[in-house]
C-alpha cells in the first residue's frame, strides 16, 4: 500500500482540532495539537485519542493521573501550530487553568473534556488512549470549531443545525 496515497484519503475526512494537555508526574506541563479525537460512550462517559509511538511526550502522557481534551476554536489557528511543533516552549504566553488532578485547561477552548485515564491500546504506529470523562464545560460563546481537511484548516460552511433536533438517530 503506498503510505502517501493512504494519507491523502484519510485527509478526505475533516476532523475538528484539539489539545491534549496534561501534567506529568514531575510535574511538568504536557501539550500535544491532534486531530484524532473521537467520542466511545455515554455510559461510562468515554472518549478517545490516539498518539504516534514516536511522540517526544508519549511515556509522560502514557503516566499522567488526568488529561483534558481542549476543543479549539477558529481564532486558536495558531495555538495549534505551537503545540503542534515538538520541542518548543509549547506553553510560552499560553493562557491556562488547573484543571482536574492539575490537568491544565486552555482558556477559550469551546469545549473541555477533563479524563482520567481508563486505557491505552496498541494500534500500529499509534497508541489509542480512552478517557473517562469526569468533568466537561463548553464555552458561552458561539465560536465556530477549527477544522483539519486536506492538510489545511477550514471553518464550517453552511446553515446551523438547530440544536433541538439533536441527537440524530444516525448512531445513537
């Protein structure tokens, strides 16, 4: 199979854009941009993301008591680019809060999902970490989520869907 062509089709699928954050056991602050975020379950409450074996933070992430998963809005364009580069001061003039288990929380993220960890799985090059979720927020205000397609970000096009006719029965 030719890896190249493979990731050009999987960039046919827009995703939104986090931060995973964390605080490792010596206390220092973790920060990886990914767009491999995905909910599991309502009951327990779970959700997952996956991260490259080769990740510079992946042993610290693998040990920390508690991570959120910071939503990003279409203003945060560059502070995905500045997690996104490993070996940087990911968290120069980065606004923050502690959040669960000292778990720092972005401010202006539109929505927060603070996790305990609840397991990791092997998936080929990347490991695949589930999150119970202990505590959750959304933002008051009606930012637009930032998206990844084709290698690029984007911003979501069209008419709002009515928040009452959710949940659609597509996979519920």
């Amino acid at each position: 199979m030719d890896e190249r062509q493979f990731r050009n089709a999987l960039a046919e699928y827009a995703t939104g854009v986090t931060i995973v954050t964390a605080l490792s056991k010596s206390g220092e602050k973790i920060g990886m941009t990914m767009t491999s975020f995905n909910t599991v379950s309502l009951d327990p409450p779970l959700v997952l993301f996956s991260v490259g074996v080769k990740a510079l933070s992946l042993d610290a992430l693998r040990e920390a008591d508690a991570y959120v998963v910071n939503i990003l809005a279409r203003t945060q364009e560059n502070l995905s680019n500045q997690f996104a580069r490993a070996s940087s001061d990911k968290w120069a003039g980065v606004h923050h809060t502690e959040g669960h288990k000292g778990a720092p929380r972005l401010t202006n993220a539109i929505a927060q999902f603070e996790c305990e960890p609840y397991a990791c799985h092997e998936g080929g090059d990347h490991l695949i970490f589930l999150g119970r979720v202990v505590n959750f927020r959304t933002s008051d205000t009606a930012a637009e989520p930032l998206l990844f397609f084709r290698g690029r970000y984007h911003s979501v096009a069209g008419p709002r869907i009515d928040v009452d006719a959710w949940p659609l029965p597509l996979h519920y």
